[in-house]
C-alpha cells in the first residue's frame, strides 16, 4: 500500500466543494455539522493557500452555494455551473488541471449521486481523493452509507475535517495554527 496517498500538503491539495445549495442542504438531517465541517476546510484553505473550486447543479432551480459557506470563501474560490451530476465537467476539469494539484479534498452533497460520482471520475483521471465523510450527506442514511462504501472501495481516502485539518498544518505554534485553531472548538 501506497502510503503517500494517505498525507496531504498544502501544495498538493485542492478543495472541492460539491452542490452545497440551499434547497439540497434543506432536505438534509446533518446539514449543520456539513456546513460547520466545510468551514473550516474552507477557513484552513484560505489561510494555507489551498485552492478552492466549487460546484452548483442547476443554480436556477436549486439556488446558490449556502450564504453560510459563500462568506467564508477564500479570494479566487471558482464557481462553476453544472447540469451533470458528475462535478467533473469540462469546466471542472480546467480548473483542476489549471491548479495543478494531485490530492482532491472532497465535501459536498448528496454522497451517494453528485459525490460518487465526481469520486469515481476524479480516482479513474488519477486523482488521489480524501472525502471528508463529516463533510458530506444525504438525504436518507442508508444512501450516504453506500455512497461513502463505494467511494472506499474504489480507492478514495475516507477521513473527516479534522484529520484533513491537523494533516495540512502539521505542527502548532505556528501563526496558522493559532489563527485557526479555536475553530476546532
């Protein structure tokens, strides 16, 4: 086992936020934790350089990114449209190639639909994948559970926000980890 693929740095990593749009995240049990979690991905991005692209399917019908995401996001965050379930448009996929990151940090909605099915397009571009399982959902268990078995069976790093967090800083006492560390509370 390959065990590079397990860390991540700031250099190689890149966030990807999945279809957190307000009429998704309504039909959502745990949206509370999945907005809280993302944030402070996106807080951590934003401190540590780490690029941030973010997906919306059919804005016009499903609305925007959540207000409580969009505030936090960091200069130069792209958003791009979609109407496919897979986030890995063409748009997406310029993007990607654009930051020249090999280490993906998946969050976002539903796990089991638009989230499966950028994984698995992400891992076959050769892609590592970290999802961040308390920063994804769906609207009924036993969906979310089988999204995040697929997404591990296919080779994606299954982890949480604050693994993903301590992995990117590395040590404390630094200037980052004090600004962002009394998120962790």
């Amino acid at each position: 086992m390959e065990i590079s693929r397990f860390r991540l740095d700031r250099l190689e990593s890149l966030l990807l936020i999945i279809d957190l749009q307000d009429k998704l995240l309504n039909a959502m049990k745990y949206k509370d934790a999945v907005i809280k979690n993302t944030n402070l991905l996106l807080k951590l991005a934003g401190q540590t350089g780490i690029p941030v692209v973010v997906t919306e399917q059919y804005p016009q019908g499903l609305g925007p990114t959540v207000p409580e995401l969009k505030e936090n996001f960091p200069a130069g965050t792209e958003i791009i449209e979609k109407m496919s379930f897979t986030a890995c448009t063409l748009d997406t996929r310029k993007a990607l190639f654009a930051h020249n990151r090999s280490k993906i940090i998946v969050t976002g909605s539903e796990t089991h639909v638009c989230v499966y099915q950028t994984v698995r397009d992400l891992l076959q571009a050769g892609y590592t994948v970290h999802l961040v399982e308390d920063a994804v959902c769906s609207r009924f268990k036993p969906n979310y559970r089988s999204g995040l078995d697929l997404m591990k069976q296919m080779g994606a790093v299954t982890t949480n926000a604050e693994t993903v967090f301590f992995d990117i800083l590395k040590t404390s006492g630094t200037p980052e980890f004090k600004a962002l560390s009394p998120l962790l509370k």
